[in-house]
C-alpha cells in the first residue's frame, strides 16, 4: 500500500519531519523517541521508518537493527535512571506503526505491581477457576443477598 492509500500515521508523520517529537537515537532505519504519554521517565519508543503495522513482518535485517536500537537505548537508560530492569513490548494495534516500548521499572511501581498480578494469575488459574464453581457462586450470592450497605 503507498503512503497515499494508508490512513495518516503519526510516527510516519514524525520520520518525515512533519510531527514534532522528542528524538533520542535515530539512524537510516530506525528512529527512538520519548513517549508523549511516559509511563516513567526515560520512557521511549524504538520505530522502524519503514511503515510496517506489526513487529513480525519486519524484514530478518529489520528485525535485527531494531532490537539492537532498542538494547543500545535499554542500556542508556539503565545508566541515565538505574531502573530494576527496562521493560520492552512491541505494539502495533492501536497506533498502525510497528513500535517498541522500552520503560524503565523500579520496584513497587505501577508496572512492577502490574508484573507481580500478571504473574499471579499465570500461576494461579486454579484459583481463579474455583470463583465459578457452583458452591462459590452460591456462597458469593448469599452473602450479597444478606448484606446491607445501606446507612441508618
């Protein structure tokens, strides 16, 4: 599809210099930039130039190079911030624009929270099976049945 045909994008936009962003490392195929909505600081997006929705149609080369980015760009704010550890996720879906998030995670926050629930219902689909067992549900609905929040 050609530029034309596609519905704007915004990281299109900012690799041809229409869009003003926050650059951090940028070379012929690859371009990093601050998050607009950081979750933390030092918080950053490694793009492909290329146009390509989702991180598994990159070409094997692109795929390298923008790993290799992003590590260089981990190891940056490793030194800048000494986070716990720099999350990384591709996205693709809600802006069309294959994007790596490179966020640096310190314990406790709200990252690290989210990791140690996410991890705890990895491990816990038992538990979370046994809410909807009949005698659970009957348990859960007559408790709600008998009690009353009302104020006096």
């Amino acid at each position: 599809m050609d530029n034309e045909d596609r519905v704007p994008c915004v990281f299109c936009d900012i690799i041809a210099g229409k869009s003003q962003a926050y650059t951090v490392y940028e070379d012929e195929t690859t371009i990093c930039i601050l998050d607009i909505h950081p979750y933390t600081k030092g918080h950053c997006l490694v793009i492909p130039k290329r146009h390509v929705t989702w991180w598994h149609e990159l070409t094997s080369e692109e795929t390298e190079h923008v790993f290799s980015v992003a590590r260089t760009v981990a190891n940056r704010i490793m030194k800048a911030y000494s986070p716990d550890f720099v999350f990384l996720y591709a996205r693709g879906r809600r802006i069309p624009h294959t994007h790596i998030f490179l966020i640096p995670t310190h314990k406790d926050d709200v990252l690290d929270r989210f990791f140690h629930a996410l991890e705890k219902f990895q491990e816990s689909p038992q538990e979370i099976a046994q809410l909807k067992d009949r005698d659970q549900m009957l348990e859960t609905m007559r408790l709600l049945l008998k009690t009353d929040y009302s104020k006096d």
